[in-house]
C-alpha cells in the first residue's frame, strides 16, 4: 500500500510539472462574441485577439506569401466575408499592423500583451441578416522553420520550412427574427439604439413649395434587410419622397416636404420607431420640432395643391371642433388626393435615389477596390433585377460585378468610364 501511495503521488507530480513546464503555443487566436441571442439587422461588435510568441516571431516564423506584410501569419475567417446571410464592418485602426485576415489585408490594432508576447486586436461589427445560428469559426496560420542558411542575394533563407494551423475556439451567435408582437405599422426595420435630430437649408418657404427637411439618426442601428424608409404624418406638409443615406457615422432619411399649412411656424417632430434588442421591445425616437415659416405664394396655387391646403385646413378645423369620425373622413379625402399624384412622386423618389446611387459611384470608383464594389452593388440593389432588365445590359452589368469584385483580390481594375457608362444605363431602365 505504502508503494502505491507513493506510485500514485509521483505521477501526480510528475502531470503537474508536465503541465506547468508546457509552453504557450508560438500563435493563438480568441474570438469574443455576445453571449445572448441577439436579433436580424442588430449590429454585434465582435473582437479577434491573436497573440503571437515574441521569440517564434524573431527567430524562427517565415514568411507565408510574398506580400511583404507586417505580421508573418494569416487569420482565416470565412464569416469576415459579407454574403446574404450577414453583412461585416471591419475597424481598422490608424497605425495598425497589416496582415492577412480572412483574404484579405486588414490592420490590427495592438494591445498590451504578457512579457515576452506581442498582441494584437481587431474589432469587427457583424450584421446578420437571417435567423438561426451563424458560426464564427476562425484559425491562425503560419510558417516556421528551425535551421536557415545565408543566401549572398537572398539573405536568410529556411532549410526546413514547414507550416501550422491552430483553431479558435469556435463561438456560434444565436440570432433571432424582431418579433412580431407588438410590431408597430410604423417600424420600417432599423434595429438598435440610437438619436435623431432634423436639419432644413431654409428658414422659410412659401405656401404650396416644397423643402427638404433631413432626419439625422446617430447610434448603434441596424436594419433588417429591406428596409423601407419611414413614411411620418406631419401635421400642416405632405412628403412626397424619401431617399435615404448612410455613412460611417449616421443614417439619414431626406425628406420632401409639401407646406399645404398657411402661416406654420415649425415643422413638427419626425417620428421614428425602432426596436431595441436590449429590451426586446419598440420605441419610438422623435426629433425637436424645427423652425421654420411658412410665408403667402408668390403666384395662385395649382389645383391639386390648392385641393391639399384646404383639406389641411379642414382637418385643422375638424381637430378642435368636429367630431372623431368627421376627422376620418377628411384624413381619407386628404389621403385620396394624395394618392392620386403618389405615382409622379414615386417617380421622383425613384429617380433621386438612382441618381445620388450614381453619383456615389462615381465617387467610390476613384478609391478602393472595396469601395467601388459596394457602391456598384447598392446601386444594382435598387432595382430591377438583372432578370428584368434587356439582356444586353444585363451582360454588360454582370460583367462590371465580376471584375469589380476580381479587383478586390488584386485583379486589374476595371474601366471607369465603361462601368459609370454601365451604371448610368442601368439608372435609366424603367422599375415596372
């Protein structure tokens, strides 16, 4: 017994000094998500932390590509490319270091790390765009050798290059539909927490006239694919168009505006209701209502326009006298005049929106291969579909997507001019 007491002691300690003595592997990668499910169109930060041996690094990493890169290893992540099961935004730190990530050259950002360990971050907003469970698997890949000779021209060179593959540990994100319980009419599909202001050029503008007035929404929103943008009722004007824009920092809905009430002194809060994931419930946003004066015409109102002013004046009326069902009654004639020239504005939202699509275009086309790919792709999501478009500019499109999207890994870069031309054809096909 006193034999096997201390058998059993010495493979203990002989395991424990085993496992202390095992070195940290020369690269390692971890990959953070949120735990809890999160939901379509919500934007979830997720951050990839590579740690790399500071020695392995200096002494025995190689080279995986000819590229000269900073870091000598390659992150691979097939989610860090976009498809239509989610969209990706990559935070790109200025001063980073590049290396390849998931194909392609991306700046990490470093961090501090343990002595004798260099660390390295980079933080990654992930858009999913259908439910289910979407996975985030995610590797580093490297080379190394352990003997090198000196080449006169060449300089250090591996005798035994060889190379490893160490996984992450894998992480799923569970995402959820919005819910449709309590969904209100007016949620156009932006999802996350946010602020929003209106801004207007003008200060005053003429009964019957029409203005602009922008909706700004700041924070953390998403969208659901197909969003629709929201169409508010504004007491004393009637929108007739809408066309929306995003950039880095903010979503915009610019709206226009028919000032159908004589002598209105603001426009009225814009309303916007999103839902927000945190609380798993809808909210509604509203801008400060905006300054503005609406002044007498210039010249005699056309008759449709003069039909909405004084159905707005009714309604006006109606609000402080009149009974609830006489309200209905003047909302639906105020509705049924605008519906009536609802297909002219149509029209105008429609060609606005392709034409500030080409605009932008022609903008990206002069910068990266990234850029260019995605402004041609948000404009062909505009509609129609290739399908429905003649064949001939059909060819002509698909063929601009697919050098566009080849320049994106390094092949030549298409003619400006010719995918513009393409463009600007595509803008002028008829929406059936």
């Amino acid at each position: 017994m006193q034999f096997l007491a201390v058998w059993l002691c010495g493979s203990w300690l002989s395991a424990s000094l085993a496992a202390q003595s095992q070195p940290d592997p020369p690269a390692a990668l971890v990959v953070t998500a949120p735990s809890r499910p999160v939901f379509v169109g919500e934007r979830v930060a997720i951050t990839l932390q590579l740690e790399l041996d500071a020695a392995f690094l200096a002494e025995r990493a190689v080279p995986l590509f000819q590229q000269p890169l900073d870091l000598p290893v390659a992150v691979e992540a097939a989610w860090l490319a976009a498809d239509e099961q989610h969209q990706v935004l990559v935070d790109e730190g200025v001063g980073g270091r590049s290396m390849a990530t998931g194909g392609a050259r991306r700046l990490w950002r470093p961090v501090d790390g343990p002595p004798g360990r260099h660390r390295f971050a980079l933080a990654v907003e992930y858009l999913p765009l259908a439910p289910g469970r979407h996975e985030l698997q995610a590797a580093v890949r490297y080379a190394f050798a352990t003997a090198f000779t000196e080449h006169f021209l060449r300089g250090r060179e591996p005798v035994d290059r060889r190379e490893a593959h160490s996984p992450a540990a894998g992480v799923t994100l569970v995402v959820e539909p919005v819910p449709e319980a309590g969904r209100p009419t007016a949620w156009s599909g932006l999802v996350g927490r946010g602020a929003v202001r209106a801004s207007c050029a003008v200060a005053e503008v003429a009964l019957g006239s029409t203005l602009t007035v922008v909706l700004h929404c700041t924070g953390r929103l998403g969208a659901v694919p197909a969003v629709r943008a929201p169409w508010p009722e504004l007491p004393g004007f009637v929108v007739q168009g809408c066309v929306e824009g995003t950039t880095a920092t903010e979503r915009t809905f610019a709206y226009d505006l028919l000032a159908v009430r004589a002598a209105a002194t603001a426009v009225p809060p814009v309303p916007l209701v999103v839902f927000d994931p945190e609380t798993r419930s809808f909210a509604t946003l509203a801008s400060a209502p905006l300054p503005l004066q609406v002044v007498a015409p210039a010249a005699p109102l056309s008759e449709p326009i003069a039909a909405l002013v004084a159905a707005d004046a009714a309604a006006e009326r109606a609000a402080v006298a009149w009974p609830v069902w006489v309200h209905v009654a003047l909302a639906g004639a105020a509705l049924l005049l605008v519906m009536a020239v609802r297909p002219l504005q149509r029209e105008r939202q429609r060609r606005a929106a392709r034409a500030a699509a080409v605009a932008h275009l022609a903008q990206a086309l002069a910068g990266t291969p990234e850029a260019a790919a995605a402004a041609f792709a948000a404009l062909l999501r505009l509609g129609p579909d290739l399908a429905a478009v003649p064949p001939p500019l059909a060819a002509e499109l698909a063929r601009c997507r697919e050098q566009l999207e080849a320049a994106r890994f390094g092949g030549p870069r298409p003619e400006v001019a010719w995918v513009l031309a393409q463009g600007r054809s595509f803008a002028a096909v008829r929406a059936r």
